[in-house]
C-alpha cells in the first residue's frame, strides 16, 4: 500500500510500568489499513520504556505519524 502524503495523530497515555493506559487516533489522513496497522504498531511495543522522569507516567502525549 502507497502511505505517501498520509498522516495520523494519535492521543496516548502509558502507565507504570510501561502499559499503555489510553490510545486513540484522533486525526488519520490515511487508508483504514494504514490506521489499523499503526494503532497494532503501538500495541506491539508494548511495554515502554521506563521515561526519564515518573512524572511523565499518565501524561496525555499526542503523536504524528508521517511516513
């Protein structure tokens, strides 16, 4: 499939020790596929790394993805 021009934001939260707490594609400029595909993306990276500061735990981080 041709990603040119596609894009996608997504809302995520992560939890400790690394889970994720909320995901949500707010904005996909993109196939279906493309979308699915990059929400199991995230889901397969699971756990996170531990971030440098605990505070950043429950934070809602917004993510572009542009290929």
């Amino acid at each position: 499939e041709e990603t040119f021009g596609m894009s996608a934001t997504v809302s995520l939260s992560i939890r400790p020790p690394g889970y994720i707490k909320s995901l949500k594609v707010v904005n996909c400029n993109g196939s279906r596929p493309f979308c699915d595909s990059l929400v199991a993306a995230i889901n397969r990276s699971e756990p996170f790394p531990r971030p440098r500061f605990d505070e950043l735990y429950n934070e809602n981080l917004r993510i572009i993805f542009e290929p």
